[in-house]
C-alpha cells in the first residue's frame, strides 16, 4: 500500500510560501516605518547608507576658520574612518605636486609623480588645513 505524499508536499510548499510572504510583508512595513523616523547618527546620513526612498541630506557642517563649512558624508566605512568631501571647492589653487623638471617638461613615468603620500597637497592637508580645522 503506497501512502500519497503529494498533499503533504503541497502544504508544505503552500507554508513556505505564506513564511515567506510574512517576512517580506514585515520588511517592507519596517522599510515604510524607518522612511518616517529622524536620522540620529552620521550612518544615517551616508550617502552609501541612505534608504532608498528616504529624503535625507548627507551633509554636515565643520569649522574652518571660524566659519562653518559643508561637507558631504559619501562613505561610512571608509577604512575605519568616515570619508567626507567638502562639498564646495577651495579658493587658492594647489597643484598635486610640482614637476621636478621645472615647468617646461611634464612628470615622467618614473617619477612617481602621483604618489599622494609625499604630495604637496597632503602636506597642506595634514599641516595648513588642518589646523584651519574646529576654529583653530
């Protein structure tokens, strides 16, 4: 006597279903939920932690020289740290790093002419910027 296991399978399978139809249900009202709520700390406002659909502005404002500046929050998780852009441009123009065979000849390819660590821009980064930095 063979027992019929096709009911079996079939409610098995239609309560995979209403599971799953459940969990997505709860998803997406906590996604319309979450859309509603303030953001409270800067993984909030990231631009690559923003909620699609959420209408929030992932900038913040930083003190250079006693006046505040925005910036962007692009990344939360940039290595540790979080990486921000100033959202507007500096006035005084810097090059990366003068050639060192003077104006008339360009950087060679040995000469390792984008190595940002030894760059003239990060040496004002890590020196004259920051310390225009919390109203320094």
């Amino acid at each position: 006597m063979k027992k019929n296991i096709a009911p079996k399978v079939l409610r098995a399978i239609r309560l995979t279903i209403l599971m799953a139809l459940l969990v997505l249900v709860g998803w997406w009202g906590y996604v319309l939920w979450s859309r509603g709520q303030p953001p409270t700390t800067i993984v909030d406002i990231a631009y690559d932690n923003i909620r699609r659909g959420r209408d929030v502005d992932y900038r913040i404002f930083i003190e250079e020289n006693s006046e505040l500046v925005s910036y962007l929050v692009l990344a939360t998780n940039y290595g540790g740290n979080v990486l921000l852009l100033r959202e507007h441009v500096m006035d005084e123009s810097r090059p990366f790093n003068p050639s060192p065979h003077g104006r008339e000849r360009m950087w060679g390819w040995s000469d390792f002419g984008a190595y940002y660590p030894t760059s003239d821009i990060d040496n004002f980064l890590n020196t004259g910027f920051k310390d225009t930095l919390g109203g320094g």
